[in-house]
C-alpha cells in the first residue's frame, strides 16, 4: 500500500509540473497591457507554448560585479539605469528568482486563452513561427509574435523572459522583473538580453 501511494504522489507531481496557473497568466497579461498600451494594434498575438529559456547567470551577473572602465562603460550603455540595477542585483531575491525560472523552464508549457478578460490577445500555434505570411494574413495588426518563459514567483516579486519577434528577424528579448501592487503586476525593470 505504500509503494501504491508513493507511486501516486509522483505521477501526480510529474503531471503537474510546468503547467501556466491564473497566476501566470495574470503576469503575462499585466506586462502586455503595459508594454503595448501606447500602440495601436487590434489584437496581441501570443504563442501557444513558453519559451524553455534558461538565463545565463554568468552573463548578467559581469554587468553588475565586474568593475572594469571597459565593463562599466559598456554597462551603462547597454543599461542607462545601470546603478539601480547593480544595487538591485545585490539582492539575493534577484539569484533567487533566476535560478527559479532556470527550474521552472526546462521545458515548454502549454499555453491557452486565459488572459485578462480587457485584452485582445490571439493564441498561435508554434509550429507555424517563422511563416510571416501566414502571421501577417492571419494576424494583419498584430505587431509581430510574443513568446513567453514560464514566470518564477518568489512572495510579490517575479521575472520573465518575453520574446517579440517580427519578419526578417527583427524583435527583442526582455528579460523583466516585475512586482505585485495591489492586484496589478508592475514592471520594475527591464533587460534587453538580444535582439536587432
């Protein structure tokens, strides 16, 4: 009967793992609705699976510790508020929550149309990404594609990965950190980790 038991905690576990909550998709919704409120596309078009992106800690963290004139100057280039980023990466919670998302986007999860009832948002099969014609047929107004990591929740603080992509390889991916206010997730910070 243990065994039994044992068995059924796991597959449980397993099955559940990964999956995008209400949670989730509140933050998704709370950043779109910021970052697209000043354009003027009809609907959002969103990509039904996360991204599996894993963040690079090495990387972001020899922006911030590696004191250089080379690695300062290029800092405050790539970042103008460089100084509040490097104090807020002195916080342990910012590890935290990268080594969090690392753990929670080591695959993809399935996403649906769960998002905030205020917000026009289309769900698109990632199998089709990269066919432009049918994007833009599809979807004329959109704006590109978005694709989202799994976000990483410690108490009122989160960060996700949100990949915007247009024809021709155009589009940018943010790393962002987020804080719970009241019942709205706000932008804190932004990373801009590539794009052209």
């Amino acid at each position: 009967m243990r065994t039994i038991f044992f068995i059924l905690i796991v597959f449980g576990y397993q099955t559940t793992f990964g999956q995008i909550d209400q949670t989730d998709y509140k933050i998704f919704s709370d950043i779109l609705i910021q970052l697209e409120k000043n354009k003027n596309n009809d609907r959002l078009l969103v990509s039904n699976l996360t991204i599996p992106y894993l963040i690079e800690l090495g990387t972001i963290e020899t922006y911030f510790h590696e004191k250089t004139d080379k690695n300062l100057k290029l800092a405050r280039t790539i970042f103008p508020h460089y100084d509040l980023l490097n104090e807020m990466w002195a916080d342990t919670t910012v590890y935290n929550l990268i080594a969090s998302h690392n753990r929670v986007n080591k695959t993809a999860s399935q996403i649906d149309q769960r998002f905030t009832k205020n917000l026009s948002v289309d769900i698109f099969d990632n199998n089709n990404t990269g066919n432009w014609d049918l994007i833009y047929k599809l979807y004329p107004t959109s704006g590109g594609l978005r694709k989202f990591s799994r976000p990483a929740i410690i108490h009122d603080r989160a960060v996700v990965i949100l990949e915007w992509m247009q024809a021709g390889n155009a589009g940018e991916i943010l790393l962002l950190f987020t804080r719970r206010t009241g019942d709205t997730w706000m932008i804190e910070k932004t990373i801009v980790l590539g794009g052209e």
